[in-house]
C-alpha cells in the first residue's frame, strides 16, 4: 500500500496568513475559541449544523446536542429527509 504524501499528518493552524502545525489540543482550543467569538458577535442563530444520513444514529444525537446545547441553537438539518 502506498502512502500519500500530500495527506495532512498533523492539525494546521493560521498565524498570521500562514498555515503552520500545531498539536491536536492547539487546534481544538483555536476551534473553540473561534466558536465562542463568533456567537458572542453574531449570536448563537450565526451558527448552523447540517449532519449526514450515512454515519451513526449516535453520532447524529452528539452533533443535535451540541448544536443545541453549547451553541444554543436549532439550526441544524439533516439529509434524511431529501
């Protein structure tokens, strides 16, 4: 089996307009922050969730929760009704 060297092997994070590595906890945090300053400025309905038919139940529940939970939002919709 060959190995795809364009493959990302490790989270990328932008500083200053460039892409630079980082560990996982960085990137997550960076995340997080990100989510946080923008429902701060624009309010939780700014932030939207669409899920996918093809992976789990529980997988689909997490990412409801989490919209609605931590977000404080109902924008969220799902392919299983198309």
């Amino acid at each position: 089996m060959s190995v795809d060297t364009r493959r990302l092997t490790q989270p990328l994070v932008r500083t200053d307009g460039e892409l630079r590595p980082a560990t996982w906890e960085v990137a997550l945090d960076e995340v997080a922050s990100s989510f946080a300053d923008l429902k701060a400025r624009y309010g939780p309905d700014a932030f939207g969730c669409y899920s996918c038919s093809k992976t789990t139940n529980e997988l689909n529940y997490i990412a409801q929760k989490f919209v609605r939970s931590v977000m404080g939002t109902n924008n969220i919709d799902s392919c299983n009704r198309t």
